[in-house]
C-alpha cells in the first residue's frame, strides 16, 4: 500500500502521554496524526483531511461529542469514534443516536479500539474502491432534479396517518398525494 491509499487517522487528547500510546501502537497499520487541543483541530482540518477522526470525551476546551459534532458537519466524509469514561456514557449515547460518531469505546478501550479502527479502516477503503469505479458526477441542474423528485403516493383513510405522512414528506422534500381508496388511486 502507497501512502495515496494509507487510511489516515487524527488522535485528539488532551493527555499527550495518551497521543503518544495510541500513535506508537497504531503508526504500522495507519497514517497517524495527533493533535492535543481540540479547539486547534478545525484549524488543522481546513488544511488536512483524515479518513478516521478518534477523540477523547474529557477535554478542557471543549467535549469530544462537542468537537466531533463540529466535525461532522464540516468533514461528513470522515469517520468519528469518541472515546469515554463510564461516567460520559451518557454523553456518548447521545453522540451517536444524533448521528455524530461511527462508535463510542468505554475506557479501558485497548483491543476494542484496534477492532473498531480495523472496521472503520476497511469502511473507508471501500468507499475509496467505489468511488473510483463510479465518479461523482456533476450536478444536475435545478430542472431536472425538479423533475426527479420523488414523489409518494399513500392509500390511507386515516387522519392521523396522513398528517404525519404529510410532515415527514414535507420535511425530507418529497411530494405527497394521498388518497382514501384504492379507487382514488
């Protein structure tokens, strides 16, 4: 494997003896990278990207759900894993139901950890293999994804049905027409 293909992964700690553990132990399989302050990360993500982003849940600045939350939205591609202590699980749980982390690992996180990175590795290789077999085309202009819109039809006579269906339609930005019968239809 060159390194164009070597999965790239950022460590955020704020204990650099911890960074260092964790780079040693994972430098032969990854491309590893560290960063100690996590308000300095979006910083170093305007200019680097990183396949796998792995912080720590307890950190001075900022939490890792906090700082991964950030990441999410300006890096969706990448794959975020939050390391806690049992007493953040809560904060992890929430992490990961709002769509935030790949994982969560409760600490002591050793062979876990090297599982997880295996999984999120083979993720991102994969992404990688389709991508080059089916390239991102360009978009399509507004008409024609106009055009496109997915569209819904629901037979239903329930009331209470139909008013959600409308909702969640409306929100995902799908067209709905409903109907009471099949002979509506």
């Amino acid at each position: 494997m060159n390194d164009n293909d070597a999965v790239r992964i950022l460590f955020v700690d704020d204990e650099e003896r911890i960074l260092r553990s964790l780079a040693l132990q994972f430098r032969r399989q990854y491309q590893v990278a560290t960063e100690t302050n996590p308000a300095k990360v979006m910083e170093r993500l305007a200019g680097d990207t990183f396949d796998i982003i792995v912080s720590d849940q307890r950190m001075p600045q900022m939490t890792g759900s906090q700082l991964l939350s950030q990441i999410q939205h300006a890096h969706p591609d990448s794959l975020r894993i939050l390391l806690t202590g049992y007493s953040d699980l809560d904060a992890a749980v929430d992490a990961l139901n709002s769509g935030g982390i790949f994982r969560y690992l409760t600490k002591p996180w050793d062979q876990d950890l090297a599982n997880t990175l295996a999984q999120a590795a083979e993720i991102v290789r994969h992404r990688r293999r389709y991508l080059k077999r089916n390239p991102v085309a360009a978009p399509e202009p507004a008409s024609l994804v106009e055009e496109k819109r997915i569209r819904l039809l629901l037979i239903d006579d329930d009331s209470e049905t139909l008013q959600l269906s409308r909702d969640i339609c409306a929100r995902l930005g799908v067209g709905l027409q409903a109907v009471s019968s099949l002979d509506g239809a």
